[in-house]
C-alpha cells in the first residue's frame, strides 16, 4: 500500500515520496524489516523516536513520528502532531 493510501484523511505531513509501498507496520523497531514503516511513539518508559537508527538500519521504509527529524531527511517521514490512540498490537 502507497503512504499516501494509509494516511488518506488524516492528519498528517508527508516528508518524502508519497507513492512509497509499504509491506507493513510496526512500533516494535526489533519487528523491522525492508519496507516496514516504524512508528515512533512514545510508550511508558521508552521514546519511540530513540529507535529511529535501528529501525532504518533493518530496513524501514519510512518512520511515522510526532516531530520533523532533520537527521533523518533522507527518509520518508510521516508527522502526525496528534496521533491517534490505538493499543500494541505486534
């Protein structure tokens, strides 16, 4: 499914190519594999977004955060300021 297919009526910024496949979701960055997108959201105890480089470094597609990570320009972000709630489900 294309980035922009997922987040269609959403409330989101698209950093990057909106046409992107993604084969898959995952806010675990040790689930990641190429062409996953990582969610970085902040748990009870862990920030999401300490998980970017390894999430990349397994193959993430893209990452879907709260905030423009300009260390990581090079790839396609989703930014959603208000994330919608929803339980772990990986």
């Amino acid at each position: 499914m294309k980035i922009c297919e997922l987040f269609d009526g959403l409330e989101v910024e698209i950093f990057g190519d909106e046409n992107l496949d993604i084969q898959g979701l995952s806010s675990n960055s040790k689930n990641i594999s190429k062409g996953v997108l990582f969610i970085a959201k902040n748990g009870a105890s862990h920030k999401g977004s300490d998980y970017i480089i390894e999430a990349l470094q397994l193959g993430a597609a893209a990452i879907l955060t709260d905030s423009f990570q300009s260390q990581f320009k090079d790839c396609v972000q989703v930014i959603s300021k208000k994330p919608p709630p929803f339980e772990r489900c990986d």
